[in-house]
C-alpha cells in the first residue's frame, strides 16, 4: 500500500492526495433521497458508490462520521422555486397525511439499501427535524445582506454574494451568472426575485400547502437547499472533508449549499473534497418516467418487468455497478447483468475455494504484488474495476495452486485468503448470497472455474489433467465445446 489515497475533487477539477482536516478523523456528507417515491436504481448506484468509499476509509484506518440526509420536506417540483412539494403532492393524491409518506419510502429506501448490503450512516437526519436551525440559518444571512425578504418568502441575493465573494457562485459547476440569467426560464413567483438566479432560503406557504411551519415571516417552510447547510454543518462543522452526491446535484443545490455556508461562517470553503458520482442509464437511454424508460430495484430482483430477460439477485446487480468507475456514466442491460452474474458467481466460488488450499514450502507467484495492485486501484480514486480485475488474477491464482500448477508458501497463503476476502466482502461490500437448489449463478460459476482449471492445465500441456475435467463433466451431463472463441458448454439430459 505504497500509494496515498488520490480522490478527484470537482470544485479543483483534478485528483488531489486525501489530506483530511483533522486526520485521523473524516467528516463525510452525503446527500440523501426525498422520500416520496420508491428509491429508482440510479440513486441506488450513488449510494452504492459512497458506501464503497466509506468502506474503504474505514479499512484504511479513519474514523469516518458519515452524514447522509432524509428529504421529508421543502423540495419543490423541477427542484425550482415555485410550485408545489412533492411529498404534499403524493399525500394528496393518496389521501394521506405527509408523515405517512415520508414513513412508508423511508421504509422502503433503507429495505433497499439493506438488500445492497449498503452499511448504514451514523447519523440520518431528517429536514423537518431541524426546522429550527433553518430558520436560524436564514435569519444569519439576512443580517449580513445577503438575503432579502419578498411577499413572506427569503431569497439569497447572488449579486451580492459574488460582490462580495468574489464571484464564487458556480464555481462548483463552472456556470456564469451571465449564462444562469440568461438561461432562466420566465416562472410563476419569478417576479418576486430582484435577480433570476436568485433561490428561494424560505417560501410563504400558500393556504392550501399542508407542509408549513411558524417563522419570524410569517408561515412558510424552507428553500431545498438550507436543509443540507444545516444539517452537514450541524454535525460535521464549518469546515468538513468530503461532501458527496450525484452528478445532477452539482447545479443547483451543491452551489447553493456552499453560497448558504460561505454567506454564514465566511470566506472559508465548507468542504474540501466535493465527490459527484455519475449516473446510470437503462439500455444505452436515460432513465425517465416520463418514457417509460424505467426500472426500479424491487423490479429488477422480482423479475416483474418488461426491460430484462429475467430477475437478478442484490449482490449481482451491486457486483455489476462495481464494474464501472463511479465517476462515469453505466449502463444497465440483460446482457451487463448476465455477464456480472457469471463474474461474481466466479468471484464466490473462489473465494470459499481459498480456505480450502494447502501451503507448499515455495510461493512460485509473488502475493505481495499483487495486493500493492490492488491497493494501487483503490487508491486511485476508488478505482473498483481495476480492483475488480486484480481480483479475477487472483481467481486465476487461486485456481492454479487448486490443480496444483502454482504453490504458495505459508506466509503468502494466508495473505491471500485475507486481503483476497477483506476486497471482496469488507470493502467492496459483497456477500455470498444464500445459494438455493438449481441455482444458475451458481452453477456457471462451477463450470466456468472448472473449464478455466482445463485451460491452465491445457497451457501446461498436462492433457491428462485436462481430459479428466472433461471426462467428469460429461458424466454429469455437461457437454464442452472448443471454439476459436474460447469453451462453451452446455447441459444435456
């Protein structure tokens, strides 16, 4: 583990060498879901990514306190200013109360999350919890003139804020103020902003708003935003090290978080490393509603849908998003998930095969190499399909010393079945799912290893060890044919 963890920071826009403030303790924010749909996939795929980094700082020894937010109210439609919120618009349209939908989809997102094998947040707050601080918050703004009071609702003035900040905002997301105005749709309550890039820190509620606190302006409930300044600040300081999120987040509501920040503690950045994980698309196209173009995780593991073959486990879609960098962009398809639920079935295989291996006196592969590989990938900002192909070297390894084509000295052997399972399960969060009679994964990854064993065996030329395999297969129906390709088989009765 020679290499310092690099990280990419998107408000530096380049890899910088993780230096925490207050070492060995990170804080660590991640933005969380509004709680008044069903969890889609590609939040479920940001919440994998950070749960990885997580992981992996916990395993290099930090003291992580990770913050992750529950929305359960002052989110708008469109995320804009105006409009109605989206967790009073599902009560009405269910005829219930907000409480009850916030309860049922935080249920559902932390059911979900469980079934990724995600581990928890330390702290989990709620944007209604913390109503009080909001408006305290708001209140600091407007003494120091960078918020301005509009028929009951608050804005942050960005005019002022870049006058006096140097025109920080859009920093984050390399936008103009030039550019937002003139890309500012002309919207209901627009009249009220003296700048149209200006956002709403708290809004009247009009008589029919069933989400609605007391405030020194009268009744209202907070702008989208204030809830993350808040509560990242309330629990992880002024200053913390990591605040996360996905890519769509950036604009608006990561540039408005550190505007609220700066405009209340001062000219400090409140966060030193700003990650964005990239989103997921469904066979090669957006994910929408409004398409069709949709799928969601209790879907996909039920196999009640019209968008893949057949239902896939937790674990294999978790291995399959694994397989991309959590910076770029993944897309979901029948073909992507079979591919993966033979890789992790292999992965699985090989990793309750490990403990069964006997040492030698020689190691004729060097193990310590290969763990610096691995280390190197993660290292790299959290570069998980490098490790993932370092893992399948090892599979290879695992394989070879099995058929007795590579030893491994004592010392060498137990350092690969340690790191080879602490990257598996510990730090890429897998777990070797109860596997039940008839198992297709299962199987493939047994015929797979085993057809991969005579492959070795064929390049050492042992033809005897190779016959065998095939042999034994056939006995049990399982027919292999040599291609130009590599080997197939399939299964005869």
């Amino acid at each position: 583990m020679k290499d310092s963890l690099k990280v990419y920071n998107t408000l530096t826009r380049k890899k910088e060498i993780f230096e925490p403030l207050h070492a060995p303790f990170v804080g660590m924010y991640v933005c969380g879901p509004t709680v008044y749909s069903e969890v889609h996939l590609g939040n479920s795929r940001t919440f994998i990514s950070f749960d990885i980094i997580y992981r992996y700082l916990m395993h290099l020894k930090y003291k992580v306190r990770y913050v992750r937010n529950i929305t359960d109210a002052g989110h708008l439609e469109n995320d804009a200013d105006q409009g109605e919120d989206k967790i009073s618009k599902k009560a009405r349209l269910d005829e219930l109360e907000p409480m009850e939908i916030v309860q049922k989809y935080t249920l559902d997102f932390h059911h979900v999350l469980q079934l990724f094998n995600n581990l928890p947040p330390n702290i989990e707050p709620t944007a209604t919890g913390h109503i009080i601080e909001q408006i305290s918050m708001v209140e600091a703004i407007l003494k120091k003139n960078l918020a301005y009071e509009s028929n009951g609702s608050i804005y942050f003035d960005v005019d002022a804020f870049n006058q006096e900040f140097d025109n920080d905002y859009g920093k984050l997301s390399g936008r103009n103020i030039e550019e937002l105005i003139s890309n500012t749709r002309d919207l209901d309550g627009q009249g009220e902003k003296r700048n149209p890039a200006d956002f709403a820190l708290w809004k009247k509620a009009s008589p029919e708003h069933i989400m609605r606190w007391k405030s020194p302006w009268g009744d209202g409930f907070p702008g989208w935003h204030m809830e993350c300044s808040v509560m990242s600040s309330k629990y992880l300081g002024k200053q913390f090290d990591i605040h996360g999120g996905g890519m769509d987040l950036k604009f608006p509501h990561h540039e408005c978080e550190i505007a609220q920040n700066k405009a209340t503690y001062g000219k400090k950045d409140p966060v030193k490393y700003w990650l964005h994980a990239n989103m997921l698309t469904l066979n090669g196209q957006k994910m929408s509603k409004s398409t069709g173009n949709t799928l969601l995780p209790n879907e996909l593991f039920s196999g009640e849908n019209d968008k893949l073959s057949r239902a896939f486990s937790p674990m294999v879609v978790r291995f399959f998003m694994l397989q991309a960098h959590y910076r770029s962009t993944l897309d979901l398809s029948d073909s992507a998930l079979l591919a993966a639920e033979k890789g992790f079935a292999k992965l699985m295989a090989a990793s309750e095969l490990v403990d069964k291996l006997k040492p030698k006196s020689e190691s004729s592969v060097d193990i310590e190499a290969w763990i610096n590989k691995c280390y190197s990938a993660m290292n790299d900002d959290f570069n998980t399909p490098i490790l993932i192909a370092h893992l399948f070297d090892a599979v290879k390894i695992i394989n070879s010393v099995q058929a007795n084509l590579e030893s491994l000295n004592t010392s060498d052997l137990e350092k690969l079945q340690s790191k080879f399972k602490s990257f598996i399960f510990d730090i890429l969060g897998l777990k070797n799912e109860e596997q039940k009679e008839g198992n297709d994964a299962l199987l493939n990854g047994v015929i797979n290893t085993l057809i991969e064993l005579r492959q070795q065996a064929k390049l050492k030329k042992d033809w005897a060890s190779a016959d065998l395999i095939r042999i034994e297969l056939a006995k049990l129906h399982v027919v292999l044919k040599d291609t130009k390709e590599g080997t197939t088989w399939t299964l005869e009765k």
